[in-house]
C-alpha cells in the first residue's frame, strides 16, 4: 500500500510538473517557477498531497550535483580561467560590504554579532541552481557575461565551509584553522586543474573506448564520475557540490564530452526539477500571509539593495555599467544555501525558529521573483542599450569599443571615422 501510495504522488508530481513548466515555458518564463509553484500545491500548506519533504531531498540534492556536473563539462576553460580572479574578489568584496550592513544596523536592531552576521552570509549568496536555470533559458551560459556570473556563484559555494566555520565556532571551541587550511586547499585545487586543464591536450578517461557507443554505459558512466568525485570531495572536507564541479570540469576537457553531456543532461533535467519543488513545499503559507507586509518589504530591500552593492562591486572591478547591471540583477536573489545557513544557525541557537520561517519564506519568494526581476533587469538594460540613447548605439555602429562612460579614456579607439564624435556633438534640431 505504501508503494502504491508513493507511485501516486511521483506521478502527481511529474504530471503537474509537466503542466507547469509548460504553462510558464508559453509565457516565456523558466520552467523552474512552476515547479516551486506545484511545490507550494502539493505541500502542507496545500493540498498536503506530500506532508514529509525527506524522500525528495534526497533527489534534490542528486540533482544539484548533476547541475553542477553538467555546469562543469559546458565550461569553456579558458574563459573561466580569466574570470576567476575576478569572480573571487567580486565575492570576497560584496560579503564583505553586505555583513557590514547588516552588523552596522544591528545596533538599532538589537541583533547579537552573530546573528547580524549570519544574516549579512545569507543575503550575500545567491542561488546557483536558479541563475544557471535563467542562463541556460536564456542560451547566455558561454557568453561573458554568463562566464563571469558562474564564476561567482562557485566562488560563493566555495565560501559555505568558512560560513558554516563562524556559525558553529558560536557553540564549539573548534579550532578553526583546520576548516581554513581545507578551504585553502580547496581553491589550490581548482586553480591547478583549471591551469593544466587549459593546455591544448585532452584529457583520456579510463575504458573510454568500452563506454563511447554504448548509451546504457555512457549513461551511467557519467553519472559514476559525477557521484564518485562528490563523495571523495565530500569525504575529504570539501563540499560534495564542489567535487560534481570539478569532475564536470576534467571530463569536460575529453574527446568524449559531448557523449557524457548528452546522457547527463536529460537525468540532470529531471532531477533538478525534485529540488525545485522541494523548495516551494518549504513555505508555510499561514506564517506568510500572516506577516506578509513586511516579507515582501524586506524582498524589495534585498533585490534593490543586492543589486546595488553589486553594480558598486562589478565597477570598482572595472566591468561596464551594463554589463554591471544584467550581472549584478542576475545575481540579486537569496540562494539555497541560505535553507542550509539558517538551519545551521538555528541549531547552534544564534536565531529562532521564527527568524528560520522569515528566512524560509523570503528565500522561497525571491527565488520565485527572481526571473521576473531579472526579465525585468533585461528590460531596462535594452532600454538604455537602444538607438534612442546615442552614447551607447552610435559609438558601437562606429567601432568603439569601450562603454560611453570611457569617452576620457586614453583607450579609446575608434577605427573607423570620427563620425561617432560628430554625431554626438552636432545639436539636434527639433523639425516636428
């Protein structure tokens, strides 16, 4: 009876997921939103279809691994090689500047260090399950700006360890420097692979001429190599996601890429549709409606305020201010780790259990606005990058390649004409 029963709900889910994401795919909006959404349906806080959350997780996190997995092996190398100082210091920065915040209005909050803290780490993350969803709706994964963004968002993954470090240090007297030294080792590591993964050669896998032909093998191939490498990584200290990465990143690299990533994909696609709606059965809708003034308050404070400190970030970066804005608004969302933080902090007594609802709760909102708010981003960026605004459309038809806000510099280099110049200062005369 109980397997029956469970044979229902998966069927309920994957039909009602079907529907959604085609309902949201004809309104050109990721698929992913209407799995949080029937999340939310077929949780407790609707029809109760599915009261315990526990057999999905289990899928979801699979699917987070694979995500990664499959983000790994897409990756051009060489143009994550260059963006990953970048991407590192963007992320050091912006949590930087964000707990300053937080700890700075702690003082008329009366919120502990800590807790200001673990809220400044939680607003600071942003999901890299949903931004690689958006990217891959939106094919921007192997442009520059797609690069720069995946390289923050594993730069953030990579800062959970000391995050999870300053949140039980508030209850154990552990010794940090043994988490450093693992999160030093970790960046050392994916430094090295980049670097020798970046030469001309191929890297060869072992049986590969066994497995290339072979759909069945390949298949499970891929998903050994992707499991495997999370569970070594995971074993050693370092987070399993981290390992998935890495591995996606050496067969990445192999003559049999494209035969791994066809396989991988489609199991991937699947899979992360459980973490999704694992995430629209966290919210509690009772607690939300109660208090929901003030949650939708604090998610406008958060997109607009994240989005800001980011720009600010990505210029003092010497990115463009588009380039900026799409990045810095793509970003702008709290992440999933932000679940995992909370339930940390909550544990080691640094906030209650109503401080983990709010978060919840805002957490599972943003990341439901976060494709509206970055269509909405896109919208406003298209809005400046239009003819009407000669600063940016006159000076790219005439071969500038820097941004408008450069006219000073001495870089600038116009290798057509010098019609760019007189366009722009000839007064326009009103004929209507």
């Amino acid at each position: 009876m109980h397997d029956s029963i469970t044979l229902t709900q998966i069927t309920i889910v994957v039909a009602l997921a079907l529907a959604g994401g085609l309902c949201l795919a004809k309104f050109k909006q990721p698929p992913m939103l209407g799995y949080i959404l029937n999340g939310v349906i077929l949780g407790p806080s609707g029809f109760a279809l599915i009261q315990d959350r526990g057999p999905l997780e289990l899928l979801a996190e699979l699917g987070i691994l694979l995500l990664l997995f499959v983000v790994g092996m897409e990756l051009n190398l060489r143009s994550f090689k260059k963006v990953w100082v970048q991407a590192s210091l963007f992320c050091l920065l912006q949590l930087s500047l964000i707990v300053m915040f937080t700890v700075g209005i702690s003082y008329y909050t009366g919120w502990t260090m800590t807790k200001a803290m673990v809220l400044g780490f939680v607003t600071a993350l942003s999901s890299t399950a949903v931004v690689v969803k958006m990217l891959e709706s939106a094919g921007e994964i192997k442009t520059e700006n797609g690069q720069l963004i995946i390289g923050i968002l594993i730069a953030q993954d990579l800062a959970i360890a000391p995050m999870i470090l300053v949140i039980r240090n508030t209850i154990e007297a552990a010794n940090p420097w043994g988490l450093f030294i693992k999160l030093f080792a970790s960046i050392i590591i994916i430094v090295a692979i980049i670097m020798y993964l970046s030469r001309k050669q191929r890297v060869r896998i072992p049986f590969s001429k066994a497995i290339v032909g072979e759909s069945e093998l390949t298949a499970l191939a891929s998903l050994a190599f992707c499991f495997i490498a999370s569970a070594i990584s995971g074993l050693s200290g370092l987070s399993a996601p981290y390992g998935a990465f890495l591995a996606g990143l050496i067969l990445g690299n192999t003559h049999e890429r494209l035969s791994l990533l066809e396989t991988a994909k489609p199991i991937q696609s699947i899979l992360i549709m459980f973490f999704f709606l694992s995430i629209g059965l966290l919210l509690d809708v009772e607690f939300l409606y109660n208090d929901l003034q003030f949650v939708l308050l604090t998610i406008l404070v958060v997109f607009v305020g994240k989005t800001i400190a980011n720009v600010l970030v990505l210029r003092l970066l010497s990115v463009d201010w588009l380039s900026a804005f799409t990045v810095g608004a793509c970003i702008s969302q709290l992440g999933e780790f932000a679940f995992l933080l909370s339930n940390e902090a909550n544990n080691a007594g640094v906030i209650s259990d109503k401080t983990e609802k709010y978060i919840v709760s805002i957490t599972v909102l943003s990341l439901i606005i976060s494709p509206v708010w970055n269509a909405l981003a896109q919208t406003i960026k298209n809005v400046f990058d239009m003819p009407q605004f000669p600063p940016f459309a006159v000076l790219k038809e005439n071969g500038v390649t820097q941004n408008s806000d450069q006219l000073g510099s001495q870089d600038l280099n116009i290798h057509q004409d010098k019609t760019a110049f007189k366009i722009l200062m000839t007064p326009k005369t009103d004929k209507e």
